[in-house]
C-alpha cells in the first residue's frame, strides 16, 4: 500500500468522530447485527439468497433487504428465517442495572411464545 492509499478504516475514523454521526451510527448497529445475523444462518446451510427465500416462502427481494439492513423482519419473519436454517428464534429481557429493585431476573421467551401469545 502507497503511503497515498486511504483506506476504509481510515475513511470510517473520520466520519465516526463526528460526535452526532457516531451517535446515529451506534443506533444502528442492532438491526445491522441481526442482518449479519440472518446472512450467517442463511450461509450456515449453504444456500444462496435465492433457494433460502423460497425455502422460507418469501421473496429473494425481500431477503435481500433484510440481509442489507434496509428492512427489519418482523419477529414472526425472523421465526420463519430461523426454522429454515433448523434454529428458532429466543428473545432475552435483561433488566437494567439500577433499575430494578430486588433480585429481578432475565426473563427468556421464544419466538412462539411472544407470537402466539
């Protein structure tokens, strides 16, 4: 690399201290987890963007945007994406240190339990 190669990590540092930028960027980050999230199951069985979709019954545009981050799937659609690749789907509440008094405890739900309920 010539020392007049920017690089991406370099670009992404100078926006990022941005205070405002950085702020809006961390927001963010749970929806583009869980798009890595779905694209990691979907690879997990080795299936492109196409046969994942069918198998779930959705479209491969829709499964795109999930996958990009643009669109964050319902939690029903993210049960569907799961089973497909055999997994399902828990959700995890975890109290906030400070704001609880006593010995409040995680609750755990899965994907089921908060559908159907």
């Amino acid at each position: 690399m010539s020392a007049n190669t920017i690089t991406w990590d370099s670009i992404r540092d100078e926006i990022l201290s941005d205070p405002q930028v950085k702020a809006e960027y961390d927001a963010l980050s749970p929806e583009f987890e869980l798009a890595r999230a779905v694209i990691t199951l979907r690879e997990g069985i080795g299936l492109t963007q196409r046969e994942f979709a069918a198998k779930v019954g959705m479209k491969q545009s829709q499964l795109a945007r999930i996958e990009s981050g643009k669109q964050t799937p319902k939690l029903k659609t993210l049960a569907k994406l799961a089973a497909a690749a055999g997994y399902e789907v828990e959700v995890n509440l975890v109290p906030v240190e400070g704001e609880h008094e006593g010995n409040a405890k995680p609750l755990r739900l899965t994907a089921n339990e908060l559908v159907n309920s």
